[in-house]
C-alpha cells in the first residue's frame, strides 16, 4: 500500500488474519493520524521547517493559538496545501500519468477522508481518529518500508514502524518527495524486486538484518535507464533556489500577505462596528 493505502493494509492484515499474507510493502506510511499532525511541527523534521522562516513562525503561532479556523491561517494553510499536493511527486516536471490523477481525483472523497489541508489530518475527518501503532507488533509478516527525503510522512511518522514491526526493512529514498514509484521508479523497483525475491525463497529468514538502506543523494545520483528520466529533483537543502522553492516562497509571501489584509479588514470591520453601536 501507498499513504493511506498503508492503513488499509494494516487494517486488513490485523483485523482479517488472511492466511495467504506473506509479505507487505508500505510506502509513504502512517500508522497515527494525531501523530501525523504533531509531526508536521517539529522543528528538525517536519513539514513546516521547509516554509520561509517568518511564515514558519507565524503558522506556528498560529497553531498555539488553535486558530485553525482563522481567515489567516485558512489563506496561508491553503495555498501551502496546494504547492505540497503539487509537491508529492518531487521532480521539477509533473508526469503526465500524475497529472492525469490528479485532474480524475475525487476531491470531495478526499477531504472527506483526509481533509483540505496538508498540514494537519483534520478533526472532522474519517482518518482523524485512527491507530494501529500499539497493534503493528502483531504484523508477523516480512515487511518493506519505504519513505522520502521529503516526505510528508516524515520521519517521525515512520519511527512506529521501526520500533514494533519485528520483520521489517527500511529504505530512505533521497531524490523522493511522498510519491517514491515517480521519483525513484528504478530504486524503487529494484528494492521491491529484491525483497520479493529473497521472501518468496526464503520466507521470514530471508529479511536482511534490521539497518536503513537509502537510495543514492541527489548530488551523486546518475539515470542507468530511461526509467529515472523522471527524477530531476528539487533539493530544499541546498543554496540554490529552483524555480518551484523560489515559487513557493512568493505564493506564501502572497498567502501570507493576503491573510494579514482579511484579518485587518475583518478587525477592522469589527472595531467600527462596535463603535457605531456605542
């Protein structure tokens, strides 16, 4: 399973005990969806660290303050929202396949699931309440996790993997935002190939001792075939500013700008009326 994907998979593998289960693929997981929205917050690994210093600040003001509802965090939230919905495949130039998936997706079902923002898994949401962290431990099939870089399942939402799955491999994928199979389609078909290879031939003892495999960075990373052709990656870590970040920098300035103008005219709006009442 993919994203959400990775919860059906769960659910199904814990809650229906099929016989024929051996082995499972998690890309992109989520065990916790309150985990998933404390994660986005960290300052060293999560979402929010990747926005402009001062719109970073301000979201997370924002956030303290629990005014998700706000005009100003609704304009910021929801253009952030946009760029990374955008951002899950990772290369500069959007595949025509990712593409047409986005055009045929049914928004409506997604935010009725998930939610309109990418930031946080909202409240009102199916997938708000849901944990299978405290029952991964009963997964007792080998299991394939992967994840990006620049993943909005970050680090910390894949930490409950590695601590309770007991047959588990791990590979971080360098060039990868959420999407892996479009970033990385040759590492990622390659380590799929290799894990299925060793569990069908040797089922549970053919899972490699536990350690975090991680495909090539960016920097030394070269295209052996034409299926990594796709792979022009933006790098959020170095000086250079690509034309999505420098992008994304001045449609949050005007998100953000934009925010500050609905929240001054509003209390603005508000003071005149009290005064007129007065």
């Amino acid at each position: 399973g993919h994203s959400w994907g990775t919860v059906i998979a769960q659910v199904f593998a814990l809650d229906t005990l099929p016989k024929g289960l051996v082995s499972m693929i998690f890309s992109g997981p989520m065990s916790d969806a309150r985990l998933y929205n404390e994660a986005q917050l960290d300052p060293d690994t999560g979402t929010l660290r990747l926005l402009p210093p001062f719109i970073e600040k301000r979201m997370r003001a924002l956030d303290r303050e629990r005014a998700h509802d706000s005009d100003e965090y609704l304009a910021i939230d929801g253009l952030f929202s946009i760029i990374f919905t955008s951002w899950t495949v990772g290369t500069r130039t959007i595949p025509d396949c990712v593409k047409a998936t986005f055009e045929k997706t049914n928004w409506f079902l997604y935010d009725f699931l998930w939610g309109p923002s990418e930031i946080r898994i909202d409240s009102k949401s199916t997938l708000y309440g849901i944990s299978t962290t405290d029952r991964l431990k009963y997964i007792d099939v080998p299991v394939l996790v992967t994840s990006g870089k620049y993943d909005l399942m970050t680090p910390k939402v894949v930490q409950p993997f590695k601590d309770s799955l007991p047959y588990a491999e791990f590979l971080m994928l360098n060039r990868s935002s959420h999407a892996s199979v479009i970033d990385e389609p040759g590492p990622m078909n390659d380590a799929i190939a290799d894990f299925l290879d060793r569990i069908e031939a040797y089922g549970v003892e053919g899972v490699k001792p536990r350690q975090a495999a991680e495909s090539p960075d960016q920097e030394n990373f070269t295209a052996d075939s034409d299926r990594n052709e796709v792979c022009v990656k933006f790098d959020f870590d170095s000086g250079e500013h690509t034309v999505p970040t420098v992008f994304m920098m001045a449609a949050l300035l005007g998100a953000f700008l934009f925010g500050a103008i609905i929240g001054f005219a509003s209390s603005s709006k508000k003071h005149t009326k009290g005064v007129k009442q007065a």
